[in-house]
C-alpha cells in the first residue's frame, strides 16, 4: 500500500516519456534491420560484406587471417558482457543504498521517495540486462560460426564447399545482429538514465539517442565509403 501511495510522483509526463523510450528502442531495431531497399542502414551493408568474406575464405591458404578476425569478434562480444555485468552490480548496489541517492536529488531539489529513485534505476537495469543477453548470445554465435568455418573444405569443386561457407555467413550474420541490438540496449540504457532529471529530461535523451542511431546507420561517412563503387 506504502508504494502505491507514492506512484502520484509518477506524471503523465513520465509516462509518456517511459513509453517513448521502450517505442523507440523496438522500432529503430526494427528499421535498421529492415531498411527501405533503397536505403539500406550501415548493418545491413556490412552483412554483405560477411557474406563475401565466407566466400574468399574458401580459398584462402592458411585461414589464419580469418580466425583472426572471428576471435577479435568474440573478444568483443565478451568485454561488452563483462562490462553489462559490472553495470548491473552497480546498478543493484544503487538500488540498496537509494537513500543516499534520494538525499543527493533533495539537495537538488528534485525531492521523491527511495522507491522512485529505485524504479528509475531499475528502468537502465533492464535495459542492460537485456543487453547483456544480446552479447552472450552473440559470443555463441560468433563460436558457432568458428566452428562451421574450420568444416569448410579448400576444394572449391567440392559440392558442400559453398553450402558450409553460406551456413557460416549466416551465423556470423546472426552473430553480428544479436551484438548490434546488445549495443542498441547499451545506447537505450544510458538514455534512460536521464528519467533521474525528470520525464523532460527523459524524451530529451530518447531523442538524442534516437539521433545517434540513425546517423550512424543512415548518413555516416563509413555508411558512404560502403556504397562507393567497386568498379
């Protein structure tokens, strides 16, 4: 009873602004994986170039190169992991002590109870757990593919030769989608950390990653130098 007297700290305001945040992280993941075919994002760009490198790596004597650069994906994988879990402990250990955290907003005169504090927290929490699921599975992916692409054989005449290099591609697509939206949650994550400052504050975070996003997606320079033209 105790917490649902103190929900009237919740506003209208935040609502919209909680609502805003979980819209836009679904549908900007929604739209970068499923562009226009006459835009396609930075993500769906470099999938093709995945595909192209299961291609050469066929022929390609010894695969040291390639098993190269699969381990440095992985690596990737699981220092972003470690770094949602180090967030996450922080972040339960925010939650256990909000006293402190509700006496520091007191002093900046943004006064609510512990468990709002504790609520606001909890919305990054998620967020980062969910991100931290995203890199796991992608590190599992990225050993799946590892795998397939060591039962690639080197004779391009041999008739499953193709077949095992598009399985690999594919993985390590699915590999490189599951970081990406870990990473989009990490984005979202630091986004929701402005719901401390308010639900104005809020919507001005959302928008602002929102913004990062696209631009990086749709009009970067990297996004330029993978349209240039190879002929």
């Amino acid at each position: 009873m105790q917490f649902l007297d103190q929900l009237h700290y919740f506003t209208v305001l935040d609502g919209v602004a909680v609502g805003l945040l979980l819209f836009t992280w679904i549908v900007a993941g929604f739209l970068i994986e499923n562009p226009p075919k006459s835009r396609p994002s930075t993500s769906v760009l470099v999938a093709e170039y995945r595909r192209k490198w299961m291609v050469e790596m066929i022929t390609r004597q010894p695969r040291i190169f390639d098993a190269t650069i699969l381990d440095s994906l992985r690596q990737g994988t699981a220092f972003f992991g470690s770094a949602c879990l180090i967030a996450i402990g922080g972040g339960l250990a925010a939650m256990s002590n909000a006293e402190r955290l509700k006496g520091i907003a007191d002093d900046l005169t943004l006064s609510a109870p512990a468990v709002i504090w504790e609520m606001k927290i909890l919305l990054a929490l998620v967020l980062i757990t969910n991100a931290f699921l995203k890199f796991i599975w992608s590190n599992r992916l990225f050993g799946y593919c590892g795998v397939v692409m060591a039962s690639v054989p080197n004779d391009i005449e041999n008739p499953v030769t193709r077949a095992r290099a598009d399985k690999a591609a594919e993985l390590n697509i699915a590999a490189a989608r599951a970081f990406n939206r870990g990473l989009r949650a990490v984005y979202f994550a630091l986004g929701a950390l402005g719901w401390l400052l308010g639900g104005a504050a809020l919507i001005g975070a959302t928008v602002v990653t929102v913004t990062i996003l696209f631009r990086r997606e749709f009009t970067s320079a990297s996004r330029e130098v993978l349209l240039r033209s190879e002929e």
